[in-house]
C-alpha cells in the first residue's frame, strides 16, 4: 500500500500540495508512457499514433471527425498521423453508409494486435497501483482524473469511458 502522509483538506490546498501534484503527474506519465514509447520507436511510430491506436480501438467504426473530438488536435495532425497508420496497414478506412463522405476507421487486425501489445503495458501499471492503493483510490483517482478536465468535457468523457457512447 502507498503511504501518504495526513490527507489534504479538500477546501484549504497549499501551493506546494499542488506543485507535488503536478510533480507527480509529470512523473507519473513519463513512466506510463516509456514502455510504450520503445515499443513505438520499433515501428517509427510516436505518442500520436499511440493515442489514435488507442481511441480507434475503442471506438471502432466512429469518423475522423470523432477522433479529432477526443484528440483535440488539429486536422492536419491526424491526417498525417492516420496516413502512417493506413500505409503501415495497423487502421483502415470505410466510406460511411449513409454519407460516402464519411471517412469510419477500424483497427486491422495487425493494429488491434499492436494497439492490445501498448495498452496491455499500461494496463500492468495501472493494476498493480490500484491494488497497491485499494479500491477507495481507485474511485478517488477517477474523481481527480475527471476534475483535472475542462468542466464542459466531464460529462461527455465520462460517459465515453464508461461505455455509454
């Protein structure tokens, strides 16, 4: 189990509770995200494909324009990121059935194995802190992830991540 020393008082947070906060977030990510990142490397691939890999797994079948909602980054980021990944053979992409416009993305089969390879690390990560801080902090760090988002997003990412697309 990870020691903390006393808890915050939610209502009164000193400036250097934030910075080691902040801190920890920082060094929190750099680890969750280096086994992957080698593993990317491999593939010359990087964090942005890493994540389209990810949200297309996860919801297969959505457009571009989804994706560019969840990525928040710009139409020429994902369009040179999804050329990559189309040549490389890890997504494909349909025209829509209702609007031939309509750009639907899917895993390949190589890309849902590549994408379960990166997700399976941090999944690792992620299961061995939430049994090593019980069910309580998961639930509260949950919380803390949703109230680190833009007010406006929770909602709508906590739906998506809790399956209610």
């Amino acid at each position: 189990m990870v020691e903390s020393k006393t808890p915050a008082n939610p209502l009164f947070l000193r400036d250097e509770e934030l910075r080691q906060g902040i801190e920890l977030m920082f060094y929190a990510y750099r680890d969750f995200t280096f086994e992957s990142d080698q593993q990317l490397k491999r593939y010359q691939l990087g964090r942005a494909h890493h994540r389209a890999l990810y949200f297309i797994g996860r919801h297969p079948g959505h457009t571009v324009g989804h994706l560019l909602s969840i990525l928040k980054v710009t139409k020429q980021s994902i369009s040179r990121v999804l050329k990559d990944l189309l040549e490389q053979g890890y997504v494909e992409q349909k025209s829509g059935a209702r609007d031939r416009r309509e750009r639907l993305l899917w895993l390949t089969e190589k890309g849902v194995k590549l994408e379960r390879d990166l997700t399976d690390r941090q999944s690792a990560r992620f299961a061995r802190a939430y049994r090593e801080t019980g069910a309580d902090s998961v639930e509260g760090f949950r919380k803390v992830l949703l109230g680190l988002l833009d007010p406006a997003e929770r909602v709508v990412v906590d739906k998506r991540v809790r399956g209610n697309r």
